[in-house]
C-alpha cells in the first residue's frame, strides 16, 4: 500500500513540473502563444480584443495608454482607437496607434473587421515580432515591401513604409 501511494505521489509531481514547463498557453479564443494575450482580432467583440492586445502592449513592450477613443465613426467604420506611448532609452517618447474598425451590433457588442497599428518601424516590426511571435530577423523586414502571416482566421499583415514608420494590418482571412 505504501508502495502504492508513492507511486501515486511520484506521478502527480512528476505531472506538475510538466504542466509547469508547458511554454505555450491557450488564448480566450482558441490560439497559442508563449506570452498568453495572443487573441484572434476579427470576428469578434472589442470587448475581449483589446484589452488582452492592451495588456500584452502594457505588460510585455512596456508602453502606456494615452487615450481610448469608442466613438464610432461610420464614415470610416472605425469603432475605437487608441493611442499608446513609451520612454525609450534616451528619454525620448515613441508613440504607437491602434484602431479598429468593424461594426457596432448594438451599444455593447462591437465586432471587429479590422485593426491597424501604425507608428515608427522598430516599434511596429517589435509588435508583429513578439505578439504574433515570428521568428525574422529585422533586417530581413526592411528589405521586404510586405510580410504576411495567419493566425486563426486572421491575416496579418506588416507593411514598411517610406517615411521610416510601418504599418499592421489585421483582417479576416
């Protein structure tokens, strides 16, 4: 019986330190990443996509929102936008946008169809690297016009821009 009960208690430890090393984790929405807040963008609520792609811009690249804006603008489809700032080395502030586009099914569900993330290159390329976890390396991006990967049903694309800054673009796939 004691032989029994070790086996038993060697096993269950043995299970832990395994669930323990797991590296990837299971979003709200069904997608895996190492850091966690991977969510899929269209298709569903505001209400679940941005504060996880919130908290992964807080907890993970260090910046912090300056503003939230979920007034809607139909001319655009445009449903919220935000804005996000960080203190980088020299003291200086680098400021990335985030906006969502989509549709408004009612005063509390706003479904998204689109996000865009704009701002400098090295602050955008550190997004689509890290959020969506891609493995290039950053020179390697500056040659390329156009990055595109899938997650989900998103298509996700990283596009350079001429005037030094670069651009994410989220749809449906």
């Amino acid at each position: 019986m004691k032989k029994l009960l070790f086996v038993l208690l060697l096993i269950t430890s043995v299970a832990q330190v395994k669930a323990q090393d797991t590296t990837y984790t299971v979003g709200r929405n069904g997608t895996y990443s190492s850091h966690g807040y991977l969510v899929v963008f269209c298709g569903y609520d505001l209400g679940q996509v941005q504060p996880v792609f919130a908290k992964f811009l807080k907890y993970s690249l260090h910046y912090a929102s300056t503003d939230f804006d979920l007034k809607s603008s139909p001319k655009e489809n445009r449903i919220a936008a935000a804005s996000y700032i960080k203190e980088v080395g020299t003291g200086k502030q680098t400021r990335i946008n985030v906006s969502f586009y989509g549709r408004s099914l009612n005063n509390d569900i706003h479904a998204v169809d689109k996000c865009i993330i704009d701002g400098s290159f090295d602050e955008v390329v550190a997004i689509f690297i890290k959020y969506w976890e891609t493995k290039l390396n950053v020179e390697e991006i500056k040659n390329k016009t156009e990055i595109v990967k899938y997650t989900g049903t998103d298509k996700i694309v990283f596009k350079s821009l001429q005037n030094g800054n670069a651009k994410i673009t989220v749809t449906k796939n």
